[in-house]
C-alpha cells in the first residue's frame, strides 16, 4: 500500500499561481502512472491530468495550457503547478496513484 501525503493549496486570486506537492511512500512509484483529480460537492470527480512512468502526460482540455504536471522519481513526488487560475478551478485536489489517493487539498480561486 502505498500512503500519498499532499500539501500546498490555498486561497488565490483569479490569475495566480499555486503549486501542489504529493509525496509518496511505501513503494517505488517511478513504475506507476500519478494522476492528479478534483472534485468540488455536488461534481463527480474529475481528472485533471496523468502523467506515465515514461513521463507523457494527459491533460484535460479545461487545464490545458495552465496547469503543468511533473513528477520526481528520486524524491517520490509528484507536483501540480496551476497558473492563471479560475474561479472554476475551485475544488479539492486528491492525487493519486491507482488504487491509493492522497488526502485531498482545497484550492480557491476567489477575488
């Protein structure tokens, strides 16, 4: 099993910047596919964007061009870095690698 901590977040203003982190232990995840979801209530949870052991990623169209995902085998972690935010960015983040979720992360994007 593996334990995926996530730290970063916050409350932003529409156009800023923010970064996710999520770190994981309990295995080697340089084999894994990391992916990052959101979810705000009442929304099914949806994929932002993965990323493969071979590092090609996958994005969403709504984050595309805004966000970036990246990954540090050696440091186990996996990032998310969100630019021109928007307010309908507005959700939790949980990353995860398959089965295993992280704890999940509020992002506001709020004037």
């Amino acid at each position: 099993q593996v334990q995926l901590v996530q730290s970063g977040g916050g409350l932003v203003q529409p156009g800023g910047s923010l970064n996710l982190s999520c770190v994981g232990s309990g295995s080697d995840l340089s084999i894994y596919p990391m992916t990052w979801y959101r979810t705000a209530p009442g929304k099914q949870r949806e994929l932002v964007v993965t990323i493969t052991r071979g590092f090609q990623t996958l994005y969403a169209d709504p984050v595309k061009g805004r966000f970036t995902i990246s990954r540090d085998n050696a440091k186990n972690t996996l990032y998310l870095q969100m630019n021109n935010l928007k307010a309908e960015d507005t959700d939790v983040y949980y990353c995860k690698v398959d089965p295993d979720w992280g704890q999940g992360t509020q992002v506001t994007v709020s004037s």
